[in-house]
C-alpha cells in the first residue's frame, strides 16, 4: 500500500476523485472540439473574443495530456486495490484482522494492538509473516 493514501478507504476515495477529473476533462475537451468544429466561439462565453484557433489546439494538447496521467494513475489504482482485494480474500483470523486494521482502515500499529488486545510487538510480527510471504506491499 502506497503510504500518500494512507488507508484503503482513502485508496478508493482516491480513485473516485480521479474519475471525476477523468469525466471533467473529457468533457472541456469535448467543448473545445465542437467549438473548433463550428468555429462558433460563441459557446464558450469569454472575457477576450480574440482567443485564436492555435489557442484551442493548445488547450486540447493540454487536456489530452490531463486525460492520459490521469487513465495511468487510475489503472494503477486500480491494480493496486485489486491486489489488496485479493490479498485480504486469502487471510484468516488474526491476520485477517491486522491486515485489515493496518491497511483497510490505515490504523497505526499501536491502535491496532490496542483494538485486537496484543502488543504492537505481536502486530509487528504478524506484518513481519505477512511481508515475507509476499502478501503485502508496506508503507515505505
């Protein structure tokens, strides 16, 4: 789990936000192609009426280069829940629960022990197993 989510549910509200962005730009794009298309700039309402056909191309170059980082970022979201959706499907028990503690609700290990009455020692060893079973990407 990469540690700027912090959390799986931040993962997800994460890949939703893109999605939204996805949606956003895709659809300005869609606007200045039909724009360029009808050589109506009227659609657009803007303070200067001087905006240039080069001045839309750019703008088009620009949001193409939004939409593609962004499909990037989300696939790899995408793979990462995915690989942390079949990772929790193969755990039982307790490390079932300390995965789910630490990584799902992205609890330290300190309010995981608490939350399971064991030690941090005890979470950190269950991480340890679970690390080395190459089950589990840590935070860096």
């Amino acid at each position: 789990m990469n540690i700027l989510y912090g959390s799986y549910e931040d993962l997800l509200k994460r890949i939703s936000v893109i999605k939204l962005r996805l949606d956003s730009y895709k659809k300005e794009k869609e606007l200045l192609v039909n724009v360029l298309e009808s050589g109506k700039q009227s659609v657009i309402k803007v303070k200067d009426e001087r905006i240039s056909y080069m001045t839309y191309l750019k703008e088009i170059k620009i949001m193409d280069s939004h939409i593609l980082l962004h499909e990037e970022e989300l696939i790899r979201l995408i793979k990462e829940k995915e690989k942390i959706d079949s990772i929790m499907g193969g755990l039982e028990g307790t490390n079932e629960r300390v995965f789910y503690y630490r990584i799902v609700k992205g609890m330290t290990q300190e309010q995981t022990a608490e939350k399971l009455y064991m030690s941090a020692r005890q979470v950190q060893r269950i991480e340890k197993k679970l690390e080395n079973g190459n089950m589990v990407t840590t935070p860096i």
